[in-house]
C-alpha cells in the first residue's frame, strides 16, 4: 500500500470479525456475503463524496458579502 493511498476506518462488531476469521480458515466466504455487499456500497458512497468535494474544490472561488 502506498503512502498516498486513501484509507478508510471501519467499525465491525466481535461476531462480524469472528465470522470473517472463520471463513478464512474454512475457505468459504459465503457466510460474510453481506457483509462485503455492505462495504461495497460504503466504498461506492465515500468514491462519489470525494468526487464531490474534488469538484468543489476545483471550482471557481465564491466571494460572498453579507
């Protein structure tokens, strides 16, 4: 993983991570199916907030009077 590389804190609960570890020994992913259906769409959420705020950032300057 490069320095650079955007990183992103995930909160998994003790039967959650029981679970993972658990398919990694038996090989079947199965079990945590939804679970990785459920950071797939976190993923998809957080690409297209920061799409939004590169978007924001990279548009013109506002000076606003009040």
């Amino acid at each position: 993983m490069s320095e650079f590389e955007t990183r992103f804190l995930v909160s998994l609960s003790e039967r959650e991570i029981e679970t993972i570890l658990s398919c990694l020994h038996t090989g079947s992913m199965e079990p945590v199916s939804e679970l990785i259906e459920r950071l797939e769409r976190r993923l998809s959420a957080r690409k297209k907030e920061l799409e939004n705020l590169k978007e924001l950032t990279e548009g013109p300057d506002y000076q606003v009077g009040i």
